[in-house]
C-alpha cells in the first residue's frame, strides 16, 4: 500500500490522500503539481526518477487507510 505522504516535500502545501495534485516517484517522494511544473519537469529531484500522479484514495478504503501525518520537507536548490 502506498504511503500517502500529506504535504509536498518542496513548499509544504497540504496533499491529502484523496488530492488530484499529488504526484509521486517510484520511492513515495511526494509533490505538489505546481512544483513540478516550476521547478522539476516530471523527474524527482531526490532520486532522479518520474513523477507521476499519485492514485488518490477516498472514501471507506481513506478512512480504514489515512494519509500518514508525518510531514516530509526537503529544501531543494529548485525550491528557493
């Protein structure tokens, strides 16, 4: 099951989990769709790999499986 991080790593904007704006990489790195369009261009700027968007989840599978509250914030050069 995809860990569903709550916020983007570069501008610490909410993702809830059912958020048609988060995109992920291959390692759960999560992002913000303005972000990536200003600043990453589809590749994660952690691993190197693409971002995609992230399957939201919602409804009952949501509630019995909520986005983690651990935030994630990583200040990346692009992030300014």
């Amino acid at each position: 099951m995809l860990e569903l991080r709550p916020n983007c790593e570069c501008c610490d904007v909410d993702l809830p989990g059912d958020s048609p704006d988060a995109l992920i990489c291959s390692f759960e790195c999560t992002f913000c769709r303005a972000c990536n369009d200003q600043h990453f261009h589809d590749q994660c700027p952690n691993c190197g790999g693409r971002l995609s968007p992230r399957p939201p989840r919602s409804g009952q599978a949501l509630k019995n499986n909520p986005a983690t509250t651990q935030r994630v914030l990583k200040k990346h050069q692009s992030c300014g």
